[in-house]
C-alpha cells in the first residue's frame, strides 16, 4: 500500500515512518512532505493508495490538500493534536484520525479500520468534516457501528457518558451510541449551550424545566439528570445567567 505522510513536524514525520515499518510490512511510505503545495505535486505524481494527513501544515490546511487532489483516489487518516480546534470535525468521528504523539496501538486499529473504507463514501464524509470543522455549528457526525449519523445539535437534550461509551439523547427517544468519551465531545458541545453537569452528563439548556435544589435538573420530557458538588456552583452561575 503506497502511503503518503504530510506532516509539518519532521520527527512526527520520522516516527510514524518507523512505526509503520514496524508494525505493517505491506505499508510502503513513498514521500513525506510538510507543506500543501510540496504534498500535492508527490500525491499526483505517485498515486498513493493512502496518506496520513495533518490539519495544520506550512501553507495552508489538510483540507486544501484535499481539495487540490479531489480526483485522485486514496484513503485519508488524519494525525493532529487533541487540543487544536480543528479536531472538532473529527472527534465526531466524520473520518478516521490518530492523535500526536502516534500510538502504535492506535495507529494499528487505525490500518485495520481504513482497509475497510470505501473511497467514494470516505470522500462523502470528508465533504461533511471539512463543513462542521469550517463554519456549520449546529450539526454533529458520529460515527456509530455501520453508519455516520448526521445530528442536529438543538434537538439533542442531554449525553450519558458510561464506560468509555456516551449515548446521545434527542427528540421523539432517539438514541445513538458512540465509543468514545463525554470528554471528546465537551469542548464542541460547550459551545452549543450545552452543560456538564457531572462526570458522566452534558445537558442542552434550553431543555431545562427547572433546577431542584437537591441537586437535580429536571428536563422538559420528565428525564432526571444529577448536578454533582462538584459542578454546581459553575452550572448555577451558567444557568441563573443563560440568555434563551
């Protein structure tokens, strides 16, 4: 499998080289670039079968790669920082990505997933990242066992966090379960007008019916959520002031 890294960090670039090497004979690295411009001319001159793509490189961003090679068919795996504000369009699980620094666990899970994509469908999903990471707010992808679900963000009434799996909550008792952490999501949710109430929840606002002083948030479909110690005096300052 031709594969292509693009990466602005040589000892990323250098590290991921050799754990590929390590791990999976099969995975021949044929360029390794850390600009959009340098990246498009190896990716249309050699064809790789896969590349692993950086959100933030020299001159511009892994999307306008993607858009400079849009007729070009290969498998994309993103590597970033879980702190960049890019990663929001990923977390959600649009597309497959790894985080910095590179686990070889991680990166092998990561092989073995993009060995099933599909490229027209893979292509689908990036057209839909590049939209939530670039302007869309109001909408969240996850990605369940067999499918992405698209979500619209004010009909989500609360997330339950359980064991490294958080199910998400909408309207008319639709349910979607994910296997990642409340935490991935909080940062994306926090800007929606959603709240962490305690360690396992995130609740919508504007779903509120009202506070008990018990310590629990009644919504306005009857569902109970507790309001930890913890997080109370930071979810009251945010409630009693929340302009709905």
């Amino acid at each position: 499998m031709k594969t292509l890294i693009i990466e602005d960090k040589e000892y990323i670039r250098k590290g991921l080289c050799n754990l590929l090497q390590l791990i999976d004979a099969k995975v021949e690295v044929i360029g390794k670039c850390e600009s959009v411009k340098d990246a498009v001319v190896v990716a249309n001159a050699c064809k790789p079968d896969l590349v692993f793509l950086d959100i933030n490189l020299t001159d511009g961003s892994g999307f306008d790669f993607l858009e400079q090679t849009e007729n070009l068919l290969f498998k994309t795996i993103f590597i970033t920082a879980y702190e960049k504000h890019a990663l929001r369009a990923l977390k959600i699980g649009a597309v497959d990505y790894i985080l910095k620094p590179v686990d070889v666990d991680e990166l092998k899970m990561a092989l073995k997933k993009v060995a099933q994509l599909v490229i027209p469908e893979q292509k689908q999903q990036l057209e839909i990242a590049k939209q939530v990471w670039s302007n869309d707010t109001t909408k969240l992808i996850l990605s369940l066992q067999d499918s992405f679900q698209v979500i619209d963000l004010n009909e989500l009434l609360f997330c339950g966090s359980d064991k490294g799996y958080t199910t998400f909550h909408c309207r008319e008792n639709k349910k979607y379960v994910v296997s990642k952490t409340l935490k991935e999501f909080e940062e994306r949710l926090a800007k929606a007008n959603f709240i962490r109430t305690h360690q396992s929840f995130m609740v919508n606002l504007k779903f509120i019916d009202k506070y008990d002083k018990s310590g629990i948030v009644y919504l306005k479909n009857g569902k109970k959520i507790p309001v930890s110690s913890r997080k109370k005096e930071h979810f009251l300052s945010t409630f009693l002031n929340w302009d709905n």
